[in-house]
C-alpha cells in the first residue's frame, strides 16, 4: 500500500494485522469486514500480509541476504569491537548474540529469521514508539468500537470515584467545559501491559482521549502519530498521555489547562 493509502485509513490499518490473526472480537471483525467490501487498498493490503505469511510457513524456505545487509551487519561489529576497547556505551547483549549469528553464517535459513534480522538492524523501535502505537490503537479503537467511555458523565465528582477498586490509583479528573474542552466521562483501558485511566474530554466535536498511569517523572514531549496529535507530561508521580486528531495547537492548551487544573 502506498503512504497516500495507508493515511487514508490509518485506523483500519491498525486492526487488519489483527483480522488476519484472527484475534478481533466479533464486533471488530464484522466493522472490519465491511470496510473490505468498499475498500480495495485494505482488500490489497491484507491479500498481501497472508502472502507473506504462506511464504513464511513454507518448509524448506531459504533466503541469502543482500550484500548490503551483509556490509551494515560487519560495520556494526566493527562498532562494537571499538566500544568495547574504549569508553564508547557497548551494544545490549542481544544485538552481539544477533549480530554473531548473522556472522558466521553465510544465508539466513528461513524468510522469518531474514525479516526478523531486518527488523533488529534497520528498524529496531524505541520503547516510546512501541508506546505511542498502544495509545494510537486504544484511542482509535474506543471510538470505533463506541465504547469511548465506562462512566459517561461531564461531573468531574463522579469520575474521579468511579475509579476506586478499579486501579490501583487515583487519577485527577477536571472539567474544563468553561474552557471550551467538556469532560465526556472516563473509563478503564489497556496499555504498556498495565490498567490505565483514560478520560475523554472534547473540543469542538473531536475526541480528546487522556490516559493516565503511574510512572516515573520524564520530559514533556509531543509527537505526530500517523495524524494524531500527541503530547506527554508526568506529575506527581503519573504520566500523562493525551491524543487527538484536534490541531496541535488545542491539544497543547488542552494539555496546559489541564495542568493547572489538577494542581489548583
């Protein structure tokens, strides 16, 4: 799929590894399955990730690297060879085991073992893009799924109770309806392999899905995910991480009321 298809309907992209795995509930599914009906680049996209998938679990299946991963994989020995005889910050254990292997072999004995290779050298995501992607699929996946929220109330004293029992904190809850950003309710999600708080404000009919959690303090940061405006902070001990598809700049004043609000 070209980058102009896949911003074309980058939620559905988000559920069509799923759908092939066939790990979607029966509502995720059928909404998936009628988009295929009108969709021909998602129709393209998903013939294609079962291809591949039939490739990989073929027996007998052999792939010779290109030479120029064979190139990049020697300079990174190199590299590490020099970190380890100076103060350069030596690699992670699993890149020597990786890097090792590839080494002393001359072809990569199936199309997964290539790929997951390829992977490790040339893409190898930060923890922080791993994180933002669980945010981009909850948020997308409460409004497509209309479950945007467990507790659907704009009374910030309702919310904020109505998490007691159901995590193991307390999250600050504000409505900043006189701000022009109502609070919607909140609800209980999923992400980073823990339960979070995700409360869900609006401005000007877009969602605004906040997810709280308990983490340690890091640097406020913002970032553009497949069309989504994302901006992070900590404080008092929680991380906060708000997405939209509202223009960066409500999003940041979203971010700066909020703030104030939870420390008035």
């Amino acid at each position: 799929m070209s980058e102009a298809q896949q911003k074309g309907c980058p939620e559905w992209r988000i559920m069509l590894h799923g759908f092939v795995d066939g790990e979607l509930d029966s509502v995720q599914a059928a909404q998936f399955e009628d988009h295929l009906a009108t969709c021909a680049n998602c129709r393209t996209e998903m013939e294609g990730v079962r291809t591949v998938r039939e490739i990989i679990d073929q027996d007998d299946v052999k792939w010779r690297p290109p030479e120029a991963l064979r190139s990049q994989v020697l300079s990174m020995l190199s590299f590490e060879q020099l970190a380890t005889a100076s103060s350069l910050p030596r690699q992670a254990p699993v890149w020597r085991r990786a890097l090792d292997f590839i080494r002393q072999w001359s072809f990569v004995p199936s199309l997964a073992v290539l790929a997951t290779g390829a992977f490790l050298f040339a893409n190898a995501p930060s923890q922080t893009l791993l994180l933002q992607n669980q945010i981009m699929a909850s948020h997308v996946r409460s409004m497509m799924a209309d479950h945007l929220t467990d507790v659907l109330t704009s009374d910030q004293h309702t919310v904020k109770p109505w998490f007691n029992g159901k995590i193991d904190f307390s999250p600050p809850v504000s409505d900043l309806s006189k701000e022009g950003f109502p609070l919607v309710g909140g609800r209980v999600d999923y992400i980073g392999g823990r339960a979070v708080a995700a409360l869900v404000y609006r401005r000007h009919g877009h969602v605004i899905n906040l997810f709280i959690w308990p983490a340690a303090s890091a640097a406020r940061a913002t970032a553009v995910h497949d069309g989504y405006n994302m901006t992070q902070w900590s404080d008092g001990g929680l991380v906060f991480w708000a997405i939209s598809d509202v223009a960066p700049g409500d999003l940041a004043e979203f971010a700066s009321l909020f703030r104030a609000a939870a420390r008035a």
